[in-house]
C-alpha cells in the first residue's frame, strides 16, 4: 500500500504542480483576491474531483468510450468556460476597488473540474497504470488511488494559489495591478486555446 501511494504521488506530481487550467485558475484568483477567498472553490474543485475519480474508477469511463463526442463536447466547453474567466480577468481593473469584482465560487471550482477533459483522461491514464482488473481489493484500491490523487492535487492548488497571493503582494498599486490582471488573464487564454487544440 505504501509502495504504491508513494509511486502514485511520483507518477501525478509533474501533472499536478506543471501549469494547467486549475493551477492557472487558482493562481489567478490567488493574486486577484488573496488565499482565503479562493477556499469555496477549492472545496468545490476537490470534491468534484474525489466523486469523479471514484465514478472513472469504477468503470464509468468504459461507458463513455462508446460516446467520444462527449469529449469533444467537454473540450469544448471547458475551453469556452476558461476563456470566459480569461476575459473577465483582462476586463478587471485594480486588485483593490473594482466592486464587481468577486472571487471563484464553490459552482466555479465545480464546473472547473467537470468540464475539463484533460482531467479525465488523467485519472483514466491514472487507473490503467496503478488499477489491476484482478485485484481482489478492487474497491479499496479505487477508494486510496481517488483520495491520493485528490489530496496531491488539493496540496499543488494551494500552492499555486499561494504563489499567486505572494506575487499580487508586489503589484499594490493600480498600474502594477492592471498589469498583473493582464498577464493572468493572457496565461488562462493560452490554457484555454491549449485545451481546445490539444
């Protein structure tokens, strides 16, 4: 057991702290509104992904397989859903004093996740290297292997939202700000072209 959770966590730890949408999206809103503002859709995040994991798990992908249009449903979708938050970010005006501005929400967090397809095919490569079909403790493993992933990745967005927090620390003033809005809302644009061309 501890064999394997250690080279699951070598196996995911590339994938969770390399740039993605979550990790961009977390970092953004880190630096836009502070650490403890982007807790709700952490939550909403990381309980999406514990639920579908298990359901990947316990073979709801081979379902799927029968349906690739979802796929290609979802790439979409995700990648609108990012560009949308992209253009919110470029639209914002200073880290302070924009009343309509408001941070990620635990429905945001959610719908990150759920409509992301990079993260199901992951979590699929996921099971196939670290699932055995015959192992008798199917369930038990599928259980470890989903809290494992869920909790690496939980660690990697709160340092990502971190490092988003300290950098907005430097970027106080209303100009230095708009630069910084402009830069996060530039990345998140490139993570969500990246998702729809890959």
């Amino acid at each position: 057991m501890y064999q394997t959770t250690l080279a699951l966590i070598l196996f995911l730890f590339p994938l969770a702290y390399s740039p993605g949408p979550g990790n961009m999206f977390f970092a953004a809103n880190g630096a836009r509104f502070g650490f403890r503002a982007t807790l709700p859709a952490n939550a909403g995040y990381h309980i999406a992904t514990w639920f579908v994991t298990a359901i990947i798990g316990f073979g709801f992908l081979t379902a799927i397989e029968q349906f690739p249009q979802l796929f290609t449903i979802l790439k979409i979708a995700g990648s609108l859903y990012v560009l949308w938050i992209a253009w919110k970010m470029l639209k914002a005006g200073t880290l302070q004093g924009a009343e309509e501005a408001k941070p990620a929400t635990f429905l945001d967090g959610t719908i990150l996740l759920v409509l992301n397809p990079k993260a199901y095919v992951i979590i699929a490569l996921m099971f196939t290297q670290f699932l055995r079909p015959t192992d008798i403790s199917n369930f038990a493993s599928v259980i470890l292997i989903t809290t494992v992933f869920t909790l690496n990745n939980l660690v990697a967005f709160f340092v990502w939202t971190l490092v988003g927090d300290k950098i907005a620390s430097f970027f106080r003033s209303p100009e230095s700000s708009r630069r910084l809005n402009i830069l996060f809302g530039t990345v998140l644009a490139a993570v969500a072209v990246w998702m729809l061309v890959s």
